[in-house]
C-alpha cells in the first residue's frame, strides 16, 4: 500500500493511500472524501452472482488493511491478518473461481507477493508409503507460497481414519499455515455436511480459519440470470421462449436432484450443449442472417440431454 501526504488549499495534510488505482483520502477531520472506498471491489465481483457475505468479507478484509497503513503511520501497532479460509458448498457454487479470484486480489493488496493460484486433492498430498505424505505436501506447499493453495473436496483427508497418511496431510498443512501464514493462503472447500464433518473429527482444525464461508445453492432467478450472463459472454441471446423453456427445465431439475444439483455447473453444461445445437442446426441453412447466429430458440434446447 503505498501512500502519499498531499497538501489541500487550505495547507491542512491530508492523507492518500492508494492501490490498484483507488484512492481513499483522509480530510483533516478523520474522515475520507471517496464516497465508495470498496468501489474496485465492487467492480471485481460485479459478475458474480449472489455471494453477499462473501463481498462483505473481502470489504472487511480491505477496510482492515487500510486502517493497518494509518496505524502505521500514527506509530501505532499493526497486526497482518491471517487469511485462511474454508469454503462449504454444493458443486458448481462458485468455489474454485472465487479461490482464484481472491488470489489476484490479494496479490493487488499486496497481501500476497506472487498472486498465483495451486489446486491441489487428496492424491497430490498423501502418499503411499510411510514418509512420501509429508514430503509431497511440503513440495505443494512450496509452490504456492505467494500465493493460494485451494484444496477440494479436503474431508477425504480424514477419510481413511488414524491410520491413513491423510492425517499426516493436514499436519503438515497446519503447520504450515502458523509458520508462512504472511505469505501463504489455504483454502480448504468442500460439500457443506462433508466438510463440517471433517472439523468434528479435527477439532483444533476450525480454529484456525478465520473464515469460513457458505456458499449457498443458487436459487431459480439466479440461475437463469447466470444462464443469461453465459450466453452473453459467447455472444449469444435466448430467444423469449428458450428462456422461458429452460426456467421451466431448472425449476423442475432443482427439485428432482435437490442435494445433487450442480448449479451454475449444470447451466454451463446446458448452454454448451445448445450452443452446439444450434450450430448444427444452422448447418443445415443455405442461407442466415447476424440474428440467426445469435439466437439460441427453444429447439436447441436439448434439456433432456443436458
């Protein structure tokens, strides 16, 4: 975070401090003059659907490293923040994109030095004999630091009981985590009744993450608000009743599957497989227009299939 001391014209000094190109100055009376200091993350997590206690988080989180710097400069303590965190959701709730998207934020906080992101599982932490457990998960550890290690599905860590090299996983990841905690974040994610299962069989584990965060299923009008937001990014649109056809189909699938529900990930199966449907089906044209390559209809909407 750098800072600079900047006269006003009444010769008061005010206080600037800026990072990724936002500004949050301090006025003589304590104050700041930007009447939306989050606005950069805000405009970062704009594509994200839902999430609202996870932007108030990463809010809390900047808000403290702003208040750290004027401390700072005050000749006051400052303590940095330990940011290890553990994700429960449903698949295709958005866990893994915010895990990297976090890494680049930390990294523009100047919270992380690299900003690089490492997905790791079960088989890239345990090993199969006595001793390789520690010594893959150090190497894991190593080529994150700087940055985020993301760990899915981390329960099947614990899976295999006292005797499974998993428990000498999580060791070595805890011991980690209080030893390079300034440069180094864990993210442990996994199915919500998995994952809380998991603290209970490592009671000293939940206490040494300070956030743990839900991620709830979307609900139908999120859902076909992120269909629309996929189908957009390809340059796509759906037609009134390709819309009207595929909220019928995810209020009827949401409540078939429930626990099994793969969210946004079932969406972005579904508008693959009408994207390529409709290519097919325009294949057969002699003749299209710029509206016929850009409208998805009904007819491609191969729901049954999905």
């Amino acid at each position: 975070m750098e800072s600079q001391k900047l006269r006003n014209r009444n010769g008061q000094i005010n206080i600037v401090l800026q990072k990724n190109d936002v500004a949050v100055e301090e006025t003589s009376d304590g104050t700041y003059s930007d009447n939306n200091p989050f606005s950069h993350i805000d405009s970062d997590f704009s594509s994200f659907i839902g999430m609202t206690n996870l932007k108030k988080t990463i809010k809390e989180v900047y808000a403290t490293i702003v208040m750290n710097e004027k401390r700072r400069q005050m000749d006051l303590s400052s303590n940095r923040q330990v940011l290890h965190m553990l994700f429960k959701g449903n698949p295709g709730t958005g866990k893994t994109t915010v895990a990297r998207k976090l890494a680049k934020m930390y990294f523009d906080m100047n919270l992380l030095s690299k900003g690089h992101f490492i997905e790791a599982e079960r088989a890239d932490l345990v090993g199969e004999y006595i001793g390789q457990t520690a010594q893959k998960t150090r190497s894991i550890i190593q080529k994150a630091m700087g940055g985020i290690l993301f760990v899915d599905e981390a329960y099947s860590l614990a899976r295999g009981g006292e005797k499974d090299f998993g428990k000498e996983a999580i060791d070595t990841l805890v011991k980690h985590m209080e030893d390079n905690h300034n440069d180094f974040v864990l993210i442990l994610a996994g199915y919500p009744y998995e994952m809380d299962r998991f603290l209970t069989l490592n009671p000293g584990l939940k206490s040494r993450f300070p956030f743990i965060l839900d991620f709830q299923d979307y609900d139908l009008d999120q859902l076909v608000k992120i269909a629309k937001q996929m189908v957009h990014e390809r340059e796509y649109e759906f037609t009134t009743e390709a819309e009207f056809k595929l909220r019928n189909h995810l209020r009827q699938k949401k409540k078939d599957t429930h626990r099994n529900f793969s969210n946004a990930r079932y969406v972005r199966n579904v508008i693959e497989h009408s994207i390529r449907l409709h290519a097919v089906r325009l294949l057969g044209k002699e003749n299209f227009t710029v509206d016929d390559l850009i409208k998805l209809t009904g007819k491609d909407l191969s729901l049954d299939e999905a």
